[in-house]
C-alpha cells in the first residue's frame, strides 16, 4: 500500500517502504498544510523542472537539513548539487533507474524550464505506479506512457494557462487509459481557473470510467 498526501499545488508525499516527495514547494505555497519543519523529509525528492513552484528549492533544503536523495533532470540535479545538496541523480527522459529502493522513469512535459527540461515523472513504489505529468500541455505520446509504464494513478494538472485545463486533462485520461486520477496544479493562484468538478463531467460524457480523487490540501488516499 502506498499512502498518497496532497500537499497542495503539484506537491504530493508518497508513503510506502520509502517516502518520496514529489515537487515539494512547501515554503510559499499557499495551499501547503505544513511548514518545512513540519515535512520530515524524504528517501527521494523528485523535482518535475525548475520553476519556483516546484520546489527545487524546498528540495535543497530538506535534503541538507534531513537527507534524502534529489532527483531530476541532469542540469537540475548538478544545480542542486553546486548549492550543497549531497546526494543528487540526474538523469533524462529514457528509462527506470532505482534510487534508494524507489524506481523512476523521467518522461516528456510539453513546457518550459530555467534550467535543463521539463519532465513528468513515472514512480514504482512497492509494486505501485504513480505517474506524475509535472507541468504539461496534453501530447499524444501520453498514449505511449500508458502502454509502456500502465500507471495504477495519474497525477495531473488541471488549472489551465500554465498547464492543461480540463478539457485537455480528460483527454490525457484518455490516451493514458488510467483508471485512477487526482487533479493538482489548481486554484494555486487566480490564474488557474479549472475546477474538479469540470473535468469529471468532461469525463463522463467520454463515457470514461475514472475513479477521479479530489484532494484537499492535507488530504490523503491509500493505493
Ligand atoms: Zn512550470
């Protein structure tokens, strides 16, 4: 079993044999149910690209302060590196690497980064695949990623603007052909306007059968 905590934004805590925070802006987010002090750091922090509300920073920090390995894009992981992070893993789009027990596949993100590239995130916690989009527009490789990795959830951005709103989100269920949904990368700010409630009906008239798990802050779901 594998315990999934939203910590609001595109910020998740999984907790299985490891623990894996997976873009952990905590310090500024708005939505964060905890404080830095609170988090109690990870195994693995996962950070999808580097823009601020990713929590490469966040990363950094907790890395130093409790240890835990970070994980990103090659150029992202050599920046947390030169700022003092002990333990990085840089790595590209391609295929599963372990890191600390946990397995991870980096994938394509159709968006932008100050440093290296975007990337959603494929992540095996004791036998469970959880896929993280990172921030993206819809593609149609999103086909490719369900075949090839079969995520048992999807993690995926629903605001718009930034990211997919939710007409773009119900087809990225689509292609990915994912029973299980929880939609993030919402209301952070003005800006992102899609709502839940507006991508379930989009999947319900595609006749999709998606289980569609609607997190607040500080909320968890077991898988
Ligand atoms: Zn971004």
């Amino acid at each position: 079993m594998v315990k999934i905590t939203y910590l609001g934004h595109s910020a998740f805590l999984l907790e299985g044999s490891k623990r894996v925070l997976l873009d952990p802006w905590i310090e500024g987010n708005p939505q964060s149910p905890i404080t830095l002090d609170q988090c109690g750091g990870a195994d693995v922090y996962i950070v999808t690209h580097a823009h601020g509300d990713h929590g490469l920073e966040d990363a950094i920090k907790l890395a130093k302060r409790q240890g835990g390995t970070i994980v990103s894009i090659y150029e992202i992981a050599l920046e947390a590196s030169s700022r003092g992070a002990k333990d990085t893993v840089g790595a590209n789009i391609g295929s599963f690497f372990d890191v600390n027990g946990v397995k991870i596949v980096l994938t394509m993100a159709t968006h932008s980064s100050p440093i290296g590239a975007p990337t959603g995130a494929i992540v095996e916690l004791d036998g469970k695949r959880i896929y993280h989009a990172g921030d993206t527009g819809v593609f149609y490789d999103m086909k490719l990623i369900g075949k090839l990795y079969k995520p048992d959830l999807a993690l995926l951005p629903i605001g718009g603007h930034f990211v997919m709103g939710p007409l773009e989100a119900a087809k990225a269920v689509e292609l990915l052909g994912v029973k299980k949904v929880i939609p993030m990368h919402y209301g952070t700010f003005p800006v992102l306007k899609g709502k839940p409630n507006e991508f379930v009906s989009l999947l319900k008239e595609k006749g999709l059968e998606v289980d569609v798990i609607v997190l607040k802050p500080g909320e968890s779901y077991e898988l």
